[in-house]
C-alpha cells in the first residue's frame, strides 16, 4: 500500500486504538506509550510493505498489533517483577485473566449508568469482545483475529454479552425509554428466548 | 456443562446475525422465511442494533490526547522532513550552547521509547534505586566485592566484557555496594550504588549507576548522552540519564541534579545532550 495512503488510514484510527490500550493497561500514560509503541511499529517502511489486512481492515489490524503489543508487556513483566504488579493484581496474565482486572477500577464516569452496571457486570473475555463489536465496529471474525481467538468463541461470547446486558436493562423501564426501546421488542435473553424460539 | 446462554439458538443466531449484517450465504432467504412466521422478530433485530448503537455511544467517549495524536503524526512524517526538523532543533540547542557557555545543551528528538518504555523505564529508575536491598555485606557475600574498583572489575565477569566506566570515589562519591537487577526489557544489569560523602554538597545523596549489554531495543545512538523526561510530576525531579557506547548501556539516576551531572562528567558520559 502507499505509504500516505496508509498513514492517512492509520491515522484515523488512532481514537480507536488509544481506546482499546486504555481498556487494556487502565493507565493513561501507559495507553500513551502503548499507542505510540503501536505506531512506532506499524509506520516502519518494511510493515507498510508488508501490511495485509488479514482478518479484517486497518483498524482490525491495527487493534491486533495493540493486542499483541499489550501481551509482549505482560510477558515481559513476568520477567521484570515489579514493574507491573499492580496491573497483573496477581492473576495470571492469561490473556482473558489480564482483561479480567478491567473492572475494578476501570474509569466508568463517562459511561451512561445503566449500560455501565450492564456491563460491568460481564466477564471479561465477553466485555472485550462486546466493546470490540460495539465500540469500534469489528466484525466477527475482526475481533477473532485482534484477540487470536477462534470464531465461534468470539459469537458464544457476544451472544453471552448481549443477552445479558439485555437481560438486566429489560428489568429497568428507564432503560427501555432512555434507549428509545418499546417493552415489546424484547431481546434475545436467555431467559425468554427457549420460550419464544420457533 | 456449557452455559446455556452462550449456545444460541438458530432464531437469536440468524436474527443477530441479520442486525450485525452477518448473514452467511444462503441465510437472507432463512430470515425472510422466518420473519415471515414471526414478523414481531424485525422488532429484536432493531432492538440489537439499537443496542450496539448505545453502547457505542456510551463507549466511546475517550479521545486521544492531543499532544498524543502529533507524536503519532509526527511519526509518519516523510523521513527527510524529520532529518531536517532534528537538524534544526541540534542546530538550535548548539546556539544555546554557546549562548550560555554550558557544557550540555539539548534537543528534541522526535524517537520513542517502546511501550514499557518510558513510563514503565521511569518508574523502575526513579524507584529502584530505594528498593532494592544493597549492601556492602550483600555485595562481599555476592561478588567478593567491597570497593568501587572491585566492582568495576567484576563488570567484565559478569556482562562478558569490560564496560568503560570512569573513577567516581574521587568525585565526591562513596561506593554502597551492587547488584544483579532487570531494567525494563533487559534480562541482566548491574547496579552500582553509590552515596554522596560527608563534607561533599551531595552528601548522603544516592546515586545509582547501571550498566547492561545494549541490545538494541533502546531508541538511542552512541555519542550521545540522553535525559529520560518523567511525564509524571512525581518523579520530576530525579536525573535520569543513559548513553550507549561499544555495546553497553550506561544509566546514571539521582535526586540530586548536581550530583547526577557530575558523575556524567566522570563516568565518562558523552557531552551532547539530548531528550528523551
């Protein structure tokens, strides 16, 4: 690809990169150093050259190179010790374990209250493959290659999310209103869908 | 046993599938037949894409920095506009060199250190040097070291060649003791403590020197000596310095900014400053 054509492409996405590294690391300096690590790699002549969207665009790409990079820290930070203590909160730094710590003290303020608890009320691996579909537009089988995970994992978890953070807004009225919903168009919960199920 | 509700069924499948406009081949004419039974169910697939749309709205509040999002430009720009733009600042920190009558003068540099990097290289740095455990008992029991000859000695036994570090007990400084330590990325450093003398304008101050093979991972060049900036308030005030020179790399940290300087000046550290 040409080379300004790429920058261009890879700069438009620097929102939803800084994003997903400030969901990974929690830290808005590390996210900062995160996403120019990110770009650092991904502006070098010979990546260019190389690049080929595999498994999706240039955001799906770029999220990838993010993930990996967040991952190469982490195993780093086995050997380092202390460096990162406070961010492997003793898990085990699995790639779902690390995503885990997400929701003890996540910044939630900016997020609207009730999908807030909705969702922080999600596992892990679930919560990151929602916000990846949610947030920045991935496709399924983007969000497999980001998370090098299989597709079907990333659909059982989606399906998992949505249905309950359907679920819980059902039980909430103001919910249904603030998202302009009508209580008849009900979700596919799981809890309704056996019932319902042609 | 799996959860239930992360098995969809073929209805909430076919009908997600059709809000996330997913439908693998063949399927349109599946979710025609169905609505067609179950024209409610248009009602849940717009139900899921206003639900992707809230979260989505909900979710996407954080915006780059903009200092960030310059860097980031910056970055891309062609390579010969970036040479021009690091010889101008090198042109302009020289003038101020002679302005001032200074020994170091200094530049912008437009590299980066690697994600754990400049945060995570500062924080260790500016720590470190209160944390770890060194002694000169630790240090004989360990190295058979007590001096600080002894202990550029060990250097060469220990990286597998012989770092050119200079005298710096005759500045002023005492020799505390050493130890093995991982900078950031690195799997082996040395750690050289020192402390300022008494009667010395330093004294008591630490000062910590750390020496490792270079592995290349560092954004720096030889001839050069480089001042790691904290971006954090915390650790402004410590001097944090490194260089590179025939395969190894040197740090120097203090608090104390006097005593940091001079033990660049012995240590051997080149003259041209630059910023990190």
């Amino acid at each position: 690809m040409d080379r300004t054509r790429f920058l261009e492409l890879a700069t438009a996405e620097v929102n939803a990169v800084y994003r997903f590294a400030l969901r990974l690391t929690r830290d808005a300096h590390r996210a900062e150093d995160l996403v120019q690590d990110v770009y650092t790699q991904a502006l070098r002549p010979e990546r260019i050259a190389a690049f080929e969207p595999r498994g999706g665009g240039i955001r799906a790409w770029l999220l990838r190179v993010t993930y990996r990079s967040f991952l190469s820290m982490i195993e780093r930070s086995r050997r380092d010790g202390a460096i990162f203590r406070e961010l492997l909160d003793g898990d085990d730094a699995a790639p779902e374990a690390v995503s885990a710590t997400l929701a003890a003290d996540f910044d939630w303020e900016s997020v609207d209250g009730r999908l807030k608890v909705a969702v922080a009320h999600l596992d892990a691996g679930s919560r990151e493959v929602l916000l990846l579909w949610a947030v920045e537009h991935l496709q399924y089988h983007e969000i497999a290659s980001v998370l090098d995970i299989p597709i079907g994992t990333v659909m059982s978890r989606l399906h998992r999310a949505r249905s309950r953070v359907s679920k819980e807004l059902l039980t909430d009225p103001g919910a249904i209103e603030d998202l302009g919903l009508r209580p008849a168009q009900s979700p596919l919960s799981g809890s309704r869908e056996g019932k319902r199920s042609s | 046993m799996k959860n239930p509700d992360s098995l969809p069924s073929e209805r909430s499948r076919l009908l997600r599938a059709a809000a996330d406009d997913e439908l693998l081949a063949g399927e349109r004419a599946a979710l025609d037949a169905h609505l067609a039974r179950r024209p409610d169910d248009r009602a849940v697939i717009e139900f899921e894409r206003k639900l992707r749309d809230g979260l989505a709205h909900s979710f996407s509040g954080s915006q780059v920095p903009a200092a960030l999002e310059q860097r980031i430009r910056a970055l891309g720009a062609p390579p010969r506009h970036r040479l021009l733009r690091r010889i101008a600042w090198l042109a302009a920190a020289a003038a101020l060199l002679v302005a001032a009558g200074i020994t170091y003068h200094s530049a912008t540099r437009a590299d980066e250190i690697g994600f754990y990097g400049r945060a995570t290289l500062v924080r260790f740095l500016a720590t470190h040097p209160h944390d770890c455990p060194i002694s000169i008992e630790r240090t004989l029991a360990e190295f058979n070291v007590e001096a600080y000859d002894d202990a550029l000695s060990s250097l060469g036994n220990l990286l597998g060649d012989a770092p050119a570090l200079g005298d710096l007990t005759d500045a002023g400084f005492e020799f505390r003791g050493m130890g093995r330590c991982g900078i950031p990325g690195h799997e082996l450093s040395i750690h050289i403590q020192l402390v300022g003398a008494a009667g010395s304008t330093f004294e008591g101050d630490k000062l910590s020197i750390y020496v490792q093979r270079d592995d290349g991972r560092l954004p720096i060049t030889d001839g050069a000596t480089y001042r790691l900036q904290p971006k954090t308030l915390r650790f402004a005030d410590v001097g944090m310095y490194l260089w590179r020179r025939e395969g190894f790399d040197y740090f120097v940290v203090s608090e104390n900014p006097e005593a940091a300087i001079i033990a660049l000046r012995r240590a051997g550290a080149p003259a041209e400053l630059l910023m990190l």
